[in-house]
C-alpha cells in the first residue's frame, strides 16, 4: 500500500516544478542569476548538441521544460480516468522509467550543487539552480514512481481480461 494517494503525488510532483518553471521563465525573459556567463545556444553547439536544441536555446525555450511538461502530463494521465483508456504501456513504461532516473539523479544534483559540483561541463551555475533543478527531477521522479504503482494496480485485472480474450 503506498502512503501517499496518487492524485496528491502527482499533484506534489507537479508542485515541485512550480520553481523550475518560474526559474526557467525568468531566463527565457533575458534574466541572468544563477547561470554561467556565455552563450548557452553556443556552447551547446560547440558540444555537439542537435541542432533543434541550439534553436530552441536561442529563442528562450530549454528542452528540459517541454520534458516537464511531458511529465506533468504523464502524471495525469496515471491518475485521471482518461488515462484508463490508453494503452497500459504507453503509460507505464515512461512512468516506471521517470521514476527509476529521475528520483536519483535529482536527488544527487540537489545533494552535489552545494558543494561545487557544476551542471554538465559548464562552470559559474549558482549552487541554488541545482537545489531548483534537483527538486523538480526528485519530486517529478518520486510522483511518477507512486502514480505508476497505482495505475499499475489499478489497471492490472483490465489487462488480464483484455489478455484472456
């Protein structure tokens, strides 16, 4: 049994984006606190990044919001009706991936920003974007994992009727 209902994980995981989004907004609006001096399109470019990453980078959209987004979504459809009438591993295969990477790499990022360990190979990112960034992925992670759990329970006699048909 989980100690947390579904609906509450998944609206404490897409709680816990809430300073991701709003420090992802700031930058796209031209602010500059907490990020390194540069180009970040640039230097994604001079590392070999895909080439839609470098665009979106120049015209303020990060990669890493659409993926929150996706997550968000993904949260909701674990846990609201309409997600019953999706195929099961179309849910619980990214669900039960999220959680597997997420929770401990935002765990360790929160765990590793304050003591100097920098985001990537970029150096001059303030230790609190990490404790941001960290949060985001832990609590996304830890919603999916809870969230996928319970869609997993819930669904499981639907896919072994379908199964036995």
């Amino acid at each position: 049994m989980s100690l947390m209902k579904p609906s509450t994980a998944a609206f404490a995981g897409a709680l816990a984006l809430v300073p991701y989004a709003v420090m992802k907004t700031y930058w796209a609006l031209g602010g500059t606190a907490g990020k390194p001096a540069g180009d970040l399109a640039a230097q994604f470019q001079a590392n070999g990044a895909p080439e839609v990453l470098v665009w979106m980078e120049r015209h303020g959209l990060d990669f890493t919001v659409l993926g929150a987004l996706a997550g968000m979504l993904l949260l909701a459809a674990l846990v609201l009706p309409w997600g019953t009438r999706l195929p099961r591993w179309s849910l619980l295969a990214p669900g039960w991936a999220g959680a597997l990477l997420l929770t401990p790499y935002g765990l360790v990022t929160m765990g590793a920003a304050p003591l100097g360990f920098t985001v990537g190979d970029a150096e001059g990112w303030s230790a609190w974007v990490g404790i941001v960034g960290g949060l985001a992925f832990a609590g996304l992670g830890a919603a999916l994992g809870v969230c996928s759990r319970s869609y997993q329970h819930r669904t499981r006699s639907t896919a072994s009727t379908v199964t036995a048909e």
